[in-house]
C-alpha cells in the first residue's frame, strides 16, 4: 500500500503541468501543503482583465519588490508586444511564448510540475498562464550572504586577503578572476533528494592527469541521491578510504589558494552553502605546506616549513618516547638529566604512561572546550584552563613537572600545520604510540611508526600514491616538498612542459 501511495505521489509529481491553471493551482498548494511561507497569487491580464494569470514563489526567498516588478513586466508584455489591448487573448500569449521562447533573460521554460516545484524552492518566481501548458520561472533569490572578510582559518600577512563565502556562484566568479584561461572548467550537478544543493568541481584541462579526472568523475557520480551539506561531506566519496585518520584531501577559504591548486593539476570541488573549497587529490607532504610559503623569502620558507616537520615528529612521538626512555631505556638518558626526572617524579603514584594519559585527556578536553565556547570565553578558558590545572597537577603531585612540560610542547606542535584535519591525525595516532611505548619501550615505537608508514603507502587517493615524491622516491618533485626553491627553480607545471614541447618542435622544424 505504501509503495503504490509513494508510487502515486512519484508519477504525480513528474507529470506535465496542465493547460487549466485551476488544476495546477490546486497540484501546487497541495504539494507545499502546510507550508505558511508560500504565496500564491492570482491576476489577470487582457482587455476585459478575463485571462487569468498565478505568481508562486516563498516570500521567504524572494523580494517583494521583485515580485511586482516582474508582475509589472509580464502585464506590460502582454499589452504592448502583442499588440492593440483589444486583441490580447490567451492565444496570443500561447503563440508568442511558443514562437519566441523566454522573453526575459534569465527565464526558464517549465513544462513538468517537479521542475516547477524545485524552480520555486530555488527561489524563482513561477508564472502560470491559464490555456497554456508551460509556466515562466524568474530569478528572484534574496538570500542574506556572508560579506567577503579575512580568512577565519587560514590568516594571511602576505598575499590575497579574500575569502570564500557560502555563496556557490560568487566564488566561482572569483576564481574565475583570479584565474583567466579557456583551459578552467567549471562542472556542476545536483546532489541530495531534499537538500538538492548545487556542487560544481574545476580543473585546468591539459594540467590536470586524465586518469586522476576520470576517477573523480567516476566517484562524484555517486552522490546524486546523498544528502551534501558541505564540502567535507565529498571527502567520504572521493578519498581511498573511510576509516584512515590521515586527511586525503586539504581544504582551504582562501581562491589564491584554489588557484595554485589548479595550477598544481588538482581538482576543486565546492558546495553551495559551504566556504570550504575542497582540493583534492591530497598527498602528504602537501599538508606541510602554505600558500604564504611562496610570499617571503625562499630562505625563511624553508626554515618554517623544516619547522613545520619537526613540530609533525614532536606532535606525533614526543609523548611515547619520554614514556619508553623512562620506562624501559633510562640508561640512554644522560645521568644529571637523569636524576632531574626522578627527582621530579618523587611522590607521583602513577606510571609515566598513566600520568601522560591523564594530562593528555586534560589537554584534549581544555582544547575543545576553547573550539566550543564563544570566542572571547574560549581563549581565556584554554589558557587559564591549562595554567590552573597543570600547576595544580603538580602541587598535588598527580603529574611531574616534565610531564607538563612534555605534554605543552606536544599540543603547542599541533597547532604549527597550515591543515587542520592534519593535526587531527596526528591527535589520534599519539595514543595508540604512548601504548606500545608503554607496552614494549622503543621497540613498540619503532612498530608503530613502521604499521604508520606502511599504511600511508598503500593509501592512493584517486589512484595517486599518497606518499608521492617520497615513495616512490622523485627528487624532481621532492625539492619543493621541503625546502622553498626560488620560482624560477621551481618544478615546472604540465602547461609549462607542453609549451616547452612545442617549442622544441618549432626548433626542429625551423
């Protein structure tokens, strides 16, 4: 019963729109039933005002303005482009449409009730014309927008200061701007049965690998029925795997960014209603790397992106190894700093691994209370937080003052990747180390740290080795991984070696 009611309603909702407006009238209000935001007016047009005419649209969505100045248009239409009033019936109004399609730019024709339900929900205004089978859709969406600021997640001292908004159309166009080539293709499509937001992914033809596009292609076709409500929900979709900690693909606010992304051959992929932009395939010596890298002197950008590396390996093993060496390889600590450990962990009744584990937690949980709390509050709750409770840790002789010290310098590490879901990894694999530290001393690490590898290795996102420059080793490409070369060492992008081919050519013609 209930398959044949859904049924009904399916067949229903993709039938043609009637030639009697009472009947799409009545189609209409009872598909947005209950639904107070609705309007649904009726006019009339004509020399004796007997045609009669139906504007829907969500007052909601649409400028009342826009309403009677499309309202306005539409009368003034009928009564001068068709000819004397006296002769304006509905079959005119029928031939014209019919004869010279849209007349307003920026007009849909719509011909079926579900194309006349989305265009209502997509913020048009829908003009029915009773005797005529089809119905006008207008642009007339009135959305609040985010104004263009600063970006929140990525600040910037040098370079663009612009960010993305939750407008779709508008940051295209910036891209767009920012990038002016016939070789920048947009895509879009559709996703989610009641979300039905609007996705659109870009490329640089001739840069992008055509394996890489096509398997990207292959994955987003998937998505039509789920439900997207920001960018990170096509990461689930595109990347290797769900259930690896390690980020396959970056994110970013800011378009010059996005725009170095293509430049690279990567895919952008954005989400109406999301700032995020989605870079992907991702690989991992891009998370050690920003945009800003390229604005200062080659240099300074190096040394920070070194930084940027040590801060991964403290971030990652400083907590297991202070756990093994006191544990299980005290002797490989030098004796003065030896007997300035124990001396501090006189009186503490837990195990190094127990008392990193209690820290950690108190860590984690101050960290995300900041994220959580309102941002004046949350900054003064982190630091307060973490000055409070790790003085009162060691007066209460719960944690060592190398402890705090070991476990401040960790958390400080995280915060140094220009990727945030990167640090979020590393928060993640840090336990399971401090357990095999604690379990089998340095050999437990040395385990850890290889099950880590193996897995980055057989991680291939969209077909590309994760570990790309590093394994399998290519000097060409890892030259930039760690040390910022000077642009014109720079290695060369695909559009660079076509035009270099085709110079060579041209020599050996000449």
């Amino acid at each position: 019963m209930r398959k044949s009611l859904d049924d009904r309603e399916e067949t229903s909702a993709s039938s043609p729109l009637s030639i009697k407006l009472e009947e799409n009238s009545r189609e209409l209000a009872e598909r947005f039933a209950d639904c107070s935001d609705l309007e649904m007016s009726g006019w009339s047009y004509g020399p004796r005002m007997e045609q009669k005419a139906l504007t829907v649209c969500f007052d909601t969505l649409v400028k009342p303005v826009r309403k009677n100045e499309l309202r306005i248009s539409l009368q003034n239409l009928v009564a001068h482009r068709l000819g004397p009033a006296e002769s304006v019936t509905v079959e005119d109004v029928v031939r014209h449409y019919e004869r010279h399609g849209i007349s307003e730019s920026g007009a849909d024709l719509i011909a079926r009730f579900d194309q006349a339900a989305q265009a209502v929900l997509g913020g048009k205004v829908l003009v029915l014309f009773d005797g005529w089978n089809m119905a006008l859709a207008y642009p007339a969406l009135d959305v609040e927008q985010r104004q263009t600021s600063e970006p929140i997640n990525e600040p910037s001292v040098q370079g663009s200061h612009a960010s993305t908004i939750e407008s779709l159309d508008r940051n295209v166009g910036v891209i767009r701007n920012l990038l002016q080539s016939s070789n920048l293709k947009f895509e879009f499509r559709t996703a989610g049965a009641e979300s039905r937001r609007k996705i659109a992914y870009g490329y640089l033809d001739g840069y992008v690998k055509p394996e890489i596009l096509l398997e990207f292609k292959k994955r987003i076709s998937a998505i039509d029925q789920e439900e997207i409500l920001d960018a990170t929900y096509l990461e689930d979709w595109v990347g290797e795997t769900r259930y690896s900690p390690f980020p396959l693909a970056r994110y970013t606010e800011r378009p010059d960014t996005a725009v170095a992304a293509l430049l690279d051959g990567k895919i952008i992929a954005l989400v109406n209603g999301s700032p995020s932009i989605l870079i992907c395939p991702g690989t991992f010596m891009e998370f050690f790397v920003a945009s800003d890298d390229y604005y200062y002197r080659p240099v300074f950008s190096s040394l920070i992106r070194v930084l940027r590396v040590a801060a991964f390996i403290i971030a990652l093993m400083l907590p297991s190894t202070y756990i093994a060496l006191s544990t299980f390889h005290s002797e490989l600590i030098p004796t003065v700093l030896l007997l300035a450990i124990l001396n501090t962990r006189e009186g503490i009744p837990f195990p190094a691994f127990v008392e990193a584990l209690i820290m950690e937690f108190f860590f984690e949980l101050l960290r995300e209370a900041g994220i959580r709390l309102p941002r004046p509050i949350g900054s003064a709750v982190s630091i307060v937080g973490a000055l409070v409770i790790g003085q009162a840790a060691i007066q209460s002789q719960i944690a060592s003052p190398v402890m705090v010290i070991v476990v401040a310098l960790t958390g400080i590490a995280s915060f140094a990747f220009p990727q945030y879901n990167m640090a979020i990894a590393i928060r993640i694999l840090r336990f399971p180390l401090m357990l095999l530290a604690a379990t089998f001393g340095g050999l437990g690490i040395m385990v850890g740290f290889l099950l880590i590898y193996l897995h980055l290795a057989v991680l291939r996102p969209l077909g590309q080795p994760y570990l790309a420059s590093i394994s399998p080793l290519d000097l060409a490409g890892l030259r930039d991984a760690l040390f910022v070369l000077p642009k014109r060492l720079l290695p060369q992008t695909p559009g660079d070696r076509r035009m270099r081919h085709r110079r060579a050519g041209r020599g050996k013609e000449r």
